[in-house]
C-alpha cells in the first residue's frame, strides 16, 4: 500500500476540516498499533506531537536496519497498522508527562521505542517506595548486616522480576569493588535504584565475570575487557529483606561510584 493512501484511510479529512482537526488537537500522545487476528490493537509505539506528527514515522522507511521501520513497514503491507490517539487538547508539559507514564507502565522492552520518557516524577514506582521518597524516610544499615549499595539506575526497568534484578547486581564490576568488599568485610549487596533498595543479596565470593550463566542478559565485550568481575550469591534471608527492600539507605555521597559502602559507622 502507498503511503500516501494509507494516510487518507487513516486520516479521511481534506482542506480547512483536516487543517482544523489538527488544530484543536493541540498537543496529544499517540500510539502505534498492530492490529492482530481479534482486531485487538497491541501497542508497539508511544509518541507525542502536534499537527500532524503521528504520520511522521510513515516518511522515512527506507532504512530497514532500523528495527521501529520494519516493523511498521511489516504491518503495513499485512494492512495491520493503526494509529490511535490517547489523550489530546493538551499542553506541551501534560503530554511530555502522558506519554512518559505509558512508555513505563508498558514496560519500554515490549515497544518499539529507544527510550524512556521525561520527568523524575513520571517514572513507574511501587507506591511503598514512594511514600518513602516522597517523605525521605532513611534507615541505616546494621553492622551485622554491612555490605556494598550497587546502583543499577542505568539498566533496571520496573518491569524486572527477581532475575533480572539479580543479575544485572551481581555483574559486572571493575576489580575495585571486589577489593572494596574484601578489605572491608562487605557481607551483603543492596540492589539500589534512584536510592530505594530493589532487594538484598548474600555475597559467598568474587569470582571471573562469566563464570556463572546469565539467562537474562548479554555481557557486552567492551564493558568486560575492564569490568571482570561478578560475585556469587543469594537472596538474603526474608527477616534481613524486609528491614530495607523498598526503603532508602543512610549513607554517604557516592560521588558519581557505581557503589558505596553501607553499615560501618
């Protein structure tokens, strides 16, 4: 199908009717869809725009390395393509807004986008975390419970279960956080995302990175040609969890660290 004929199906408005349509729409989030068997409409990616943005992605698909192009160019030759509107008469702020909330709650690794929405306080959180946040509640980690806080702000999503969050805590690490840990005793991991803990890990002992499989994840081979090293682990028992999963550490500045140790004063 031409693209210029697919617009007109989409879009069944000429002269000063369509110039006005797309004038009251103002600003508006949109969303592109595959249309399955059931004619259920599967979101594959979230914008925002005004006029007539939504067709913006129709205008340039001759690079088919581009993963977003090919799967439009796909579902329009199967003619199982549609674009929605999901909220418009908005400002510019509300729609920045609108659309970073859907990117989240539809979890980014299931659309066709390359990243995340705007805004800190657009993010997808559990509402326990963000009473803490919001009231910047701390608990202080306890001697016996000492150990490394490892950020995971680059690679966590709020869609993680259990593995994925362990793995992307456990490796992979530069030489200096083992040393870190074993001069100092470090006894447990903290997962820490935007400074809440995601969960709390024995460490057994540091180990070559690849020594153990990864299932949910690829090591990238730049990264370990200076980050060698992951640490062999568990869960920690549920009585330690519950004192810090979902609430924020007392703890130093990290000064840009992708750790820091936590429960030595």
């Amino acid at each position: 199908m031409k693209i210029d004929k697919l617009k007109n199906l989409l879009l069944p408005l000429k002269g000063n009717e369509k110039t006005n349509f797309l004038r009251d729409l103002k600003s508006y989030v949109y969303v592109y869809c595959e249309i399955d068997e059931d004619n259920r409409r599967i979101p594959i990616y979230v914008g925002k725009g005004k006029s007539d943005r939504f067709f913006s992605h129709l205008n340039n698909l001759s690079d088919v390395s581009n993963q977003k192009n090919k799967k439009i160019i796909n579902l329009i030759k199967e003619n199982r393509l549609g674009i929605d509107i999901l909220a418009y008469n908005l400002t510019d702020k509300t729609a920045v807004a609108i659309e970073s909330a859907c990117i989240d709650l539809m979890g980014i690794e299931n659309l066709e986008n390359i990243v995340r929405g705007k805004g800190e306080n657009i993010k997808r959180v559990p509402l326990t975390e963000l009473t803490n946040l919001l009231t910047e509640k701390t608990v202080k980690v306890h001697h016996d419970h000492r150990g490394i806080a490892i950020l995971i702000n680059k690679h966590y999503k709020p869609t993680f279960g259990d593995l994925e969050t362990f793995e992307i805590t456990r490796g992979i690490w530069s030489k200096r956080i083992v040393t870190t840990c074993e001069k100092n005793d470090a006894k447990f991991a903290y997962a820490t995302f935007n400074g809440v803990v995601k969960d709390v890990y024995i460490i057994h002992s540091w180990v070559p990175a690849g020594t153990q499989e990864y299932f949910s994840r690829s090591l990238d081979p730049e990264r370990l040609k200076t980050a060698r090293w992951e640490f062999v682990g568990k869960k920690a028992p549920n009585k330690i969890r519950e004192l810090y999963v979902g609430r924020i550490l007392e703890k130093k500045r990290s000064y840009g660290d992708p750790f820091m140790l936590v429960g030595y004063n």
